[in-house]
C-alpha cells in the first residue's frame, strides 16, 4: 500500500507540477487517502455553489464530475475551479441510458475516443474513470456490450495516455454485485460473486468501486469484517472508490436509513477504506433529488444545510 501511494502522489505530483493552474500534493498528509465528494451543492444558485466549496475546504481534497462521456465538457468548470479552490479535480464518465434502459454503447468507438482524449488534452485530470458500474449495467444486462467494453477499454486508456501521460484511467464495479449479493432493495436472488470481471481490464491504472450496503444490509454491524478487504485479494492494482454511501432516512422498511446508522457507516467502514485504497468519493455532500428514497437521503448534509451526525464522523477522519 505504501509503495502504491507513493506511485500515485508521484504520478498526480509530476501532472500537476507540468500542468498550469492545478493544485501540487507537496502539503498533503501521505497517510490519508484522497477524499471528497460528487458535485452536489444543495442548490445550483451561486450561493448553493459557495456553500457547497466552503463545506469542500473543511473536508476534502477532491472533487468529481459524474456525466456521460458526450456531455465531458461539462466537467470544465470542476476542472478550472481547482486552482482557485485547491482541489484536485476527478472525472468519472461512461455512457449514458437509453430508452430501453441499457447502456447506449456507440458502434464505432472513434467519436468517442476523439472526444474524451480532445478534453483531457486540454484539462489533463489526475483521474479519469470510465464505465461506472460495468458489472451491473453492461456484464448483467448486456453482456455482449460487456464484451466491446472489454475491447475498447484500452482503446480509451491509449488515447488518454497519448495526450496525458500520467491521467490514472480506470473502470469502475459495483462492490454488492460483485459479491453477488442482489436481495434487499436489489429485490433479486443472490449469485455467485464475479471478481473475476476485474481481471478482463489489465490495461487499467487503478480498479474503481462504487458501493451502497445499505441497499442490502439493514445496519452497518452486519457488514462482514473482510467485505472490502477481500478486493484487495483480487487485483494488485490501486483501488479508488467513486461513489461510497449510507442512506440517512427514506420509507423503506428494515432498509430505512437513520443519521444514526449513516454515522456508523462511516467511523466503522469508510475507516477502515481509509486504511487500503487510494481515493474515497461520497456520493454527495449535500442531499441530491436523484435516484429515489435510498440515494435522496445519502447527503452528509441535508438541503436546509443541517449537518448529520456523519459529516462529523467524516472530519474526524478526513478534516
């Protein structure tokens, strides 16, 4: 672990120093991974943004853009707010859904490799993921998408690193999926676990995971004690987390979250993150109108701007 983060403060160090305009690591603590949150102010006013960077400050060293790989110039303002704000700037894109509710794949690559190596040429970010959740939305429900996924994956790391040379490309998985645990909110039968998938992408940089337990557990003490440990039996890569959550509320029986369980989550699992992967992104630092009751609650502030008791739990670790 020591050896991989010193690669990457060394990697993300060197990009920064030849890019103009992007924060150094020099003054970070090297003990603790990156950390930080998706774009989620609570209103897309000036203020809501103000609010939103102010909180950034006091926890953070990161923030994401989230977005379809059309739409990766809108990720330029992330970009170009780090130097004034002092954060390092991730991309996480991927494709976006169709009207039958896949994945909506292009047939030919090139527009697509054009158009996200043209950006980074131009914004070459320390990170960029690409696929979110590809166990989920293209292995389960598409599987021959998977298979071009698989086959142009590191089309997209070539064309990146062309331009960018040290821009960390990765894919990322869903962690329940993964173990093969489908019940609770999923409302499906569990499967066999498919680490497996994780081996199909040796040219990846890092191996991303996004993951939400309380979609399947009812409280954060049942979550085995090697449920995130184990991903490190199956890559030797460094492992980055771009979405990580615990719902605070919501009407969904034994599922229903408290900022009592959220707290836990974070002092007992995102603690324990902290001890073995390079980069840890709650979904959103403010409460988010998407996803419906499970993701609605997932803020570690609510819209009002009342603090839940996890965003103490997450100074105490980050701040």
């Amino acid at each position: 672990m020591v050896v991989r983060r010193l690669l990457l403060l060394l990697l993300i160090s060197l990009l920064a120093t030849a890019c103009a305009g992007q924060p150094t690591t020099s003054d970070w603590d090297t003990s603790s991974p990156f950390a930080g949150f998706a774009l989620s102010p609570p209103s897309l006013d000036q203020g809501g943004f103000e609010d939103y960077f102010d909180r950034i400050e006091l926890g953070a060293d990161l923030v994401a853009w989230v977005g379809a790989w059309q739409n990766i110039d809108d990720a330029t303002s992330v970009y170009e707010m780090a130097e004034e704000r002092g954060y390092v700037p991730v991309v996480v894109t991927g494709f976006p859904t169709g009207t039958d509710g896949l994945r909506e794949l292009p047939e030919d690559p090139s527009e697509l490799l054009e158009t996200v190596s043209n950006w980074v040429a131009d914004h070459p970010v320390p990170f960029l993921g690409f696929g979110v959740e590809v166990n989920a939305f293209l292995y389960e429900r598409a599987p021959e998408d998977f298979e071009w996924f698989v086959d142009t994956f590191p089309e997209i790391v070539a064309s990146v690193h062309e331009v960018s040379p040290d821009t960390i490309v990765f894919p990322g998985f869903q962690v329940e999926r993964l173990r093969g645990l489908k019940g609770g909110l999923f409302g499906e039968a569990d499967t066999l676990p498919v680490w497996d998938l994780i081996d199909r992408f040796p040219d990846a940089d890092a191996i991303g995971f996004t993951s939400y337990p309380g979609l399947v557990f009812t409280a954060p003490d049942q979550i085995p004690s090697d449920y995130y440990t184990e991903i490190t039996a199956h890559t030797d890569k460094p492992i980055v987390f771009t979405e990580l959550g615990w719902q605070a509320g919501g009407d969904l029986l034994e599922w229903s979250g408290t900022p009592e369980k959220q707290a836990e989550f974070v002092t007992t699992q995102v603690a324990q993150l902290a001890e073995m992967s390079e980069m840890i992104i709650w979904s959103f630092l403010y409460d988010q109108q998407v996803g419906g009751a499970p993701f609605e609650t997932m803020g570690l502030i609510d819209n009002a701007g009342t603090e839940r008791i996890a965003w103490h739990a997450w100074l105490e670790i980050f701040g």
